[in-house]
C-alpha cells in the first residue's frame, strides 16, 4: 500500500521530467478536487509512417493496490478495433499481464511506449477480438482500410 | 512453593520485576491469541489489554480452547478475559476492548502509547501491516506471529533496527480468467477454482448463476464462436441436470453427471482445434472401464474419506464424489436444505469439490492434491491447528521476555541494537520433516515502503486551526521546517490521493478542513520531489488546544547519508554473522526413533546449546 503510493508518484514525477513526444498521461482528478494517483487517462500517438499515424488514442490506466508486483489494467475504448484487444478494451499485451512478463521495474514510459508499438506489429498469436483479428490474417485490405478509418476518429483527441 | 519460584529463575528477579510492573496489549483473540493470553498472563504481566473485533462462533471452538458453547455469539475479548480468570494466579489486570484495532476513535495513537510491548495475534494482511506502521510511528516493539496449518513463525520487530512487517514482501492471490478456469486449465488451483465456484454451485448452491458462468465477461474474453457455444450448451446441461436432481435416484445422479462433465463436456471441448494448438490435449474420463472397480469400492467398507493428507487415486476419487454426491443430493431431496452452499468446514461440500476438482485435474494432466491441501486452497482460508498455535505463542511469550531484560522503560530508550542482537525470529513446521529453526533478525530491508528512507510524527492541530490554515500554510510551514528546496514536496493523502506537488495547485487556497483527508488519526504523506530528503509520515490528530509545535521536531536526513550509513552497517554485520556464525542459526529436528527433541546447530558448530539458552 505505502509501496504503492510512493512509486505512482514517482512515476508521475518521472513523467513530468522526461516522457516521448506526442504522449500525454495525467492521473484523473477525484471527485473531492484531489488527483486519484491510482487512476490514470493517457494518450497514444500512432507512428509516422503507419496506418495509425496522424492520431492520438486514449487509453485508461488502473493501478490496483497491489501494484507494482502488480501489473495495471489499460484499456482503449471498448469496441477499438485492433487484434489484441478484447471487446471491452483491455489490451492483451504480455508485458502487462502479471503471468507472463510484468516486472515491478516496467515504467510507465515503457508501458505506453509498448502500446504504441503494439497498434503497428499486432501479434497474430493472441487474438483478443475477432472482427480485427480475422481481417488481419485473412483480408488485409479491409484490414487497412478500417485501421485508417478508427484513425481518423481519433484525429483530434488528447 | 510460591506459583512464581519458577518464572524468578528462570527470568531473573530484576526482569521478572519488569514483566509485573508493565502494561502490553495483545491483538486478536482468535487461534494464537486463546494460546497467547494463556502465556502471557502464566508469564506474569502486570496489565493485558486485548483487542479483538469478532464475536465467538461455532468453528472456533475445536481449537480456541478459552471459547465454550455457551460463548457463541458474544465478544470474543469479553469472553477471553473472563475465561482466564480462574488462572490468573498473580493478579493480572485484563482490559478487553471489543472493536476493530484501525478505528482511530476508538484506538488513537495515545492509546497506543501507554504500552511496553505489542504482542499481535492476527489472522489478516490489513491489520498486521496498520499494527506494525503504529509500532513504527511510536517505537514501539512487537512482537509479530502467524501460522499455516502445519507451519508458523514469530517474528520480534524493533522498529528501525530490525525487519518490519513490510520488510518482506507478502505474497498475494492471483485471479484467473474464466476462460482458462472453464476450457483450459493447466494448474491444480485452476481445477480446484472450477468445481467449487462452477460446478458445486451451478449444481446445488442458491443461485444458478456463478460468476463462473457470466456472459459478459466470457465474451470480453473469448472470440472464438466454438468455445462461446460450448460454454454456454456446458451450463444449460447443468442446469437441466440440477433441475432433475430431486427426481432421480442416487446412483443415476452421480453417472450422468459424471458422463457430462467428466465425458462429454471434454469431448465437445476436444473439437475446438484452435484450443489445442499449443496445448496438451484433454483425455475424458471413461466411466465404463472404471464402473466395476467402483461398484466393489462401493461395496467395500472403506473409509477413504477419512485420509486427509494423503493424495487420492482416480478411482478414489470417483468413489468419493459418488459418496459426497449421493450425500448432498439427499439432503436436497429431503427438503430440509433448499440449497447447499459451499462450507469448507461441511464435509459433504468439501469432499464433492476435493473429488471433481482432482478428477478434472487427471483429465487435463494436472498434479493431483490431497484432500487437506485443496481444502486450504478451496477455502480461501488457512486451515488453523491447535499445536502449531500453541508452539508459536510459546515463542512468542517467551521471546518477548527478552525485552524486559533491559531497561528500556525506565530509561525510554529506543536504542534497541542491544536487543536485536539477542532476539530471533523462529519458524516450525512440524510436517512431513518435523524442526524448528532460528534466525537472527536482519537490519530493515533498504527498499522497505514503511521503514526505510521515511521519518514519521505527530501533527498537532485544533479543529479551528485545520478549518482556518490552508494547504498553501501546510506547504510552507513544511519548507520551513524541514527546508525543502524550492519548497519541491508533494502531499499524498489516503491511500493514493494526491493534494499537492509543484504541477498540481488547484487546492493551495482550499482549507485543511475542506480537503478530505486531514482528519483524526489520518495518515498524509510527504515526499521530497528533488529526492534529497527523506520521506515523512504524519499522524493527524486533533488537540483542544493549539500547540507551538504543530509539526513533529524531527531533523529528516539526507537520503544519500542514510544510503551510505546502510552500506557500512551491512559491511559490518556480515563480519559479525562470520565470527559469530554458531549461534546464528540453530536447527531443531525431531528424532525418529525417540521423540525428544534433538537439537543440531547449523552450520556444524562445536558448541552444543540447550532450547532453554537459544530461546530465553
Ligand atoms: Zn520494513
């Protein structure tokens, strides 16, 4: 618990010293006017030169109390349309899943750093919803052409 | 003979004397605090108070020895006080209080501070951790204790000077998805999480609906069409096989069920290739060449039940859920039970789970358990025994006495090196190889949240002060107190709420009051943004009347001192541990042939020393 406290807000510290350019992370504010450190909305640019280019998707973080032998939850809206992420948003990525590769040391830098390389190199191995996840293998022009769509829905958010 | 002849030998007259004239608090009075109070009052101190927040049940009676029948239902610390009555020899004043040991009301941190020595009796994480922060926040000793079945430890704790509780990072319980639970597990928990939260419950529990059948979360999970059919066809058979439990008769229960979840459940599953790409391939159960085999079980006297810890076979298994099943669906029948609810302490519910839970496991070549060790697991809870509860607040008692070889009261030292040198943490565990080991304690560990690189104390304001001075007041009375630099701190209340920092001063204007998190007994912490100074703790608490010194008079070190500090200590003490390495750590095995306890020490040493020594 103390654990905790003490490391989000040394993420935030370290966010504000140095973070990638084009992201945006901030804790969200609680209803009694303080910033819940535990809550978090961020937002992802999609790299030049890819399909998801020219947009900033917005993803939510939720550190749980256990955090960091924990890994967070993140999120895209529900419904985002990309092969590893499920229905609800969650995003399969296995630096995020505490079986797999979650460390304590994983940063947040590096959690949305991971994502953004994510959107572009999606991993065939792990479907997590089938719309994108079939396109990609078997069609890749719809595949495409819906990628460039979500993109521009996302033009101007963050 | 006087009833203390044996305590002033054994502790000496001037530490006896201590012991009587001292007041300590022992909290919980569950399975070790029954033991505990027993020992301490046996030990002679002069004043126990004891908290506890639970009324006595049913269950506890096998082992709290203090608790009767007719206690059912009253307060456990009432109940505990009167009961050790009739052996307080030396006149012990017993204070219980009933109430849960976080409520800042009822137990601020002067309550705290009239005591020696803490002696915990807990059974959860969140209790144990508060304790240990108030210990740390007074300097206070305690003395930590828990136990797992079969296993325990005490853990004496001098605040600053040896490991706190948040020292060692505590292990905590991992959730599974339903689909892994549902279509592939591959570990016994996995198994055992599937037969008690689906299946005993889709069969015979209140409401149809488990959180392992839920809709929503499997289609957030799974895709695939197959395995979302198969699902939901798996469920709605149950459900039909629920519905008929009343009209069939036992042994036509059991096959079905047995042909449906054993059998054709996995054959279904079987067809869903994409499953099994990567996976080891399910074999289902064939019930047929196990049938004559169980009917002469059945017929047998057998009393395979019974043999907790031993791991059963898959016939012993399909004999015991054929038992446990045949048991449950008649107490339905019956009508005395509209439904049954899984108990792990009812053994019909208990066994049924054991047995689908192993036999699932065989089908998808997972290791099997026994019966004791699923029950743990199964149960969400650690099997308490008597013997280990008793050992360990034998420890605990006589471990704690060391302390009042010393006289730190008198003197109000909190210099403990002294006694961090002669105290041990002890750990037992008296299965399958039966010993007690000792360890000296070891310095806090450097990356400790709550007891490296913080200072704690004690913010005094009046309720007028809190409702009239700012946050912008806070922030700079901190700055000029503890010296900042430019005044670059950040303010977290709560568990994790953030107030202030140099990028977030939308509240500088706001009053304490108006802020949530500056009440009574609340905790705010207060972190150096340049990473210079230490972290600090305050403890809020509210005066009548207002003090000059608002906040604690405390000096927060440097972090790089205090890191440079450890280095040298740690260099010092490895030294020691060599020269010194016989006494150290001692092993206690129990010999095979005679049941005395035969004690080695380890690493081989030349000296041989008694329990009595290593342990006073
Ligand atoms: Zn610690």
């Amino acid at each position: 618990m103390s654990l905790c406290k003490t490391r989000l807000q040394e993420e935030r510290k370290q966010w504000r010293k140095d973070h990638p350019f084009g992201f945006f992370a901030k804790p969200c504010k609680a209803p009694d006017g303080s910033l819940d450190l535990t809550q978090w909305t961020a937002g992802i640019p999609g790299k030049a030169g890819t399909l998801w280019e020219d947009a900033v998707y917005p993803i939510t973080i939720s550190f749980p109390e256990e955090y960091p032998s924990k890994p967070p939850k993140v999120k895209f809206p529900a419904n985002f349309y990309h092969p590893n992420v499920y229905p609800s948003g969650t995003i399969c990525l296995s630096i995020l899943n505490e079986e797999q590769d979650w460390r304590p040391a994983i940063t947040l830098k590096q959690i949305v750093l991971g994502i953004q390389e994510l959107l572009d190199t999606p991993n065939p191995d792990s479907p997590a919803q089938e719309p994108a996840w079939k396109a990609f293998s078997k069609d890749r022009t719809m595949y495409d052409k819906k990628v460039k769509e979500q993109a521009k829905r996302y033009v101007n958010a963050g | 003979m006087a009833r203390d002849t044996y305590l002033k030998k054994v502790l000496g007259d001037e530490c006896f004397g201590r012991v009587q004239r001292t007041r300590v608090v022992m909290v919980g009075a569950g399975g070790i605090g029954c033991e505990l109070l027993k020992d301490l009052l046996l030990t002679g101190y002069g004043e126990i108070h004891i908290v506890d927040l639970d009324t006595v049940t049913l269950s506890n009676l096998n082992r709290q020895f203090l608790f009767r029948k007719k206690d059912i239902d009253k307060s456990k610390s009432l109940t505990i006080a009167k009961a050790v009555q009739s052996f307080n020899y030396f006149g012990a004043k017993l204070v219980p209080h009933h109430g849960n040991i976080m409520d800042t009301n009822q137990f601020p941190l002067t309550w705290w501070s009239q005591f020696s020595y803490v002696y915990n009796a807990l059974d959860n994480l969140e209790a144990r951790r508060y304790v240990n922060k108030m210990c740390l926040f007074l300097k206070k000793p305690l003395m930590e204790s828990g136990t797992t079945g079969f296993e325990g430890q005490i853990q004496p704790i001098y605040p600053y000077y040896s490991e706190c509780f948040d020292c060692q990072a505590k292990v905590t319980p991992k959730t599974f998805p339903v689909c892994t639970i549902r279509s592939t597990p591959s570990l016994p928990v996995h198994c055992i999480t599937w037969a008690k939260e689906f299946l005993f419950h889709q069969l015979f529990d209140e409401s149809e609906i488990s959180s392992m059948n839920n809709e929503e979360q499997i289609r957030n999970e799974t895709d695939d069409v197959q395995e979302k059919e198969n699902l939901a066809k798996e469920a709605n058979e149950l459900i039909d096989l629920r519905n008929q439990i009343k009209g069939l008769d036992g042994s036509a229960f059991i096959e079905s069920l047995v042909v449906k979840i054993f059998q054709a459940d996995i054959e279904r599953l079987l067809l869903i290739d994409t499953l099994w790409k990567s996976r080891r391939k399910p074999i289902p159960l064939n019930f047929n060449a196990l049938s004559t085999e169980l009917q002469q079980l059945l017929h047998a006297k057998n009393n395979i039940i019974s043999t907790d810890t031993k791991v059963w076979s898959v016939l012993e298994n399909l004999f015991v859920l054929y038992k446990s099943g045949v048991a449950l669906q008649s107490r339905l029948k019956s009508g005395k039970e509209s439904f049954v609810s899984f108990d792990k302490d009812d053994d019909d519910t208990l066994n049924f789970v054991v047995a689908a839970a192993n036999l699932r496991s065989s089908i998808f070549g997972i290791p099997l358990m026994s019966k004791f060790d699923i029950k743990e697991i199964a149960g969400n809870i650690i099997p308490a025994i008597a013997t280990t509860n008793a050992i360990i607040s034998g420890f605990s008692s006589l471990n704690g006495t060391k302390f009042f070889k010393h006289d730190y009261e008198q003197t109000g030292s909190v210099d403990f090196s002294p006694i961090v040198k002669e105290s041990s943490t002890v750990f037992i565990s008296i299965k399958p190889n039966k010993y007690i080991t000792a360890a000296s304690l070891v310095s806090p560990n450097e990356s400790c949240p709550s007891s490296s690189l913080l200072s704690r104390g004690i913010m005094n304001l009046t309720n007028q002060e809190l409702q009239e001075n700012t946050l912008r007041w806070l922030v700079d009375e901190l700055v000029k107190k503890y010296g900042y630099e430019d005044g670059d701190l950040s303010i977290i209340v709560g568990k994790s709420r953030l107030v202030y920092d140099v990028d977030f001063d939308d509240n500088i204007d706001s009053s304490l009051s108006e802020l949530s998190g500056f009440e009574d007994g609340d905790l705010v912490l207060i972190q150096d943004e340049n990473d210079e100074l230490e972290n600090l703790e305050l403890y809020i608490t509210v005066v009548n009347e207002p003090t000059t010194e608002k906040l604690p008079n405390i000096q927060l070190r440097e972090k790089k001192a205090i890191k440079e500090k450890n280095e040298d200590e740690q260099g010092d003490s490895t030294i020691e541990n060599n020269t010194n390495q016989d006494g150290t750590t001692m092993v206690i095995i129990e010999d095979e042939e005679d049941t005395d306890l035969v004690m080695i020490a380890e690493p081989a040493s030349k000296k041989r020393r008694i329990a009595g020594e290593e342990y006073m």
